[in-house]
C-alpha cells in the first residue's frame, strides 16, 4: 500500500511514513494530513495508573462476607449468608455438626446421617446487605432440592 503525501506525487510506503512522521510533533503531521482531507484524532498517552496493576491484595473468596453453599453427598445443598467472613461460618457449621448442636438446620440435617462436604463450598461474595439477601433467595429457588 503506497500514499501520496505530496505535491510531487512522491509515494512512501508505510514503514517510510513512519519514519518520517516520527521526528515531526502531532500538530504538524495533522496539518500535512489535512491538507489531504484526513481528519487526525490523537489519543492521549496511557497514565502510569492505567499501565500498573493494582499494589493491593485481592482477598481470598472465603475471606469476605457472601454467599455459600454446602453439599451434601446425597445431592442436597444448603445455602446461607453471612456478613463475617464466610470461612469463619463454615467453621461454625463443622463445630455444630461436630458437637451435634441442634439449633443450628445444617446440624439438624446431619442427625439424619448424611455425609456433609464442607470442602465443596461455593460461594458468591457480595458485601451489600440487599443484593447478598436477594442472591441467597436466588440461590435457593435454583437448587429444588435445598435443606
């Protein structure tokens, strides 16, 4: 692909044209392109903000507030929410079932003999109080054969 980019109808190819346009400021090449009808948009450089990746941390999923799912080897779930972290929850849920402290429906659950897998967890993490209620209702509706 060749342009003509002057009166002498001198052509350049691509590479020479860069060439050329890499000594010349953005003003001047966009008065030599506008004398051909070529319209010119220069884009501003990328900040420093934008090239680097984010210094912090990403938490750990089990680590924030959400929900979760826990299995159970015949196929049931439960689904709950919690605004703690969600690992300290599925702590809570082994010491009940552990103890076999029946206050709690996951442990009720577990009386009637069933293998819970607490490490299939599955967990969504959403800090607000609202979206975190309605995904939990979400959720349950999904599994039909929730505890």
């Amino acid at each position: 692909m060749y342009t003509c980019l002057q009166e002498q109808d001198i052509l350049y190819t691509p590479a020479e044209l860069k060439d050329l346009f890499f000594h010349m400021s953005k003003v001047q090449i966009g008065l030599i392109l506008n004398k051909y009808s070529i319209r010119t948009i220069f884009k501003p450089p990328k900040k420093i903000g934008q090239i680097l990746r984010n210094p912090k941390d990403e938490r750990p999923p089990l680590n924030s507030a959400g929900v979760y799912k826990i299995s159970c080897f015949c196929g049931q779930v439960y689904i709950g929410k919690t605004r703690r972290m969600v690992n300290l929850r599925i702590k809570e849920h082994q010491r009940n079932v552990r103890i076999k402290h029946v206050t709690q429906s996951l442990s009720e659950y577990n009386k009637t003999g069933h293998q819970i897998l607490f490490d299939k967890t599955i967990i969504a993490n959403i800090t607000s109080y609202f979206p975190r209620k309605y995904r939990e209702a979400t959720e349950i509706q999904k599994h039909p054969n929730k505890r």
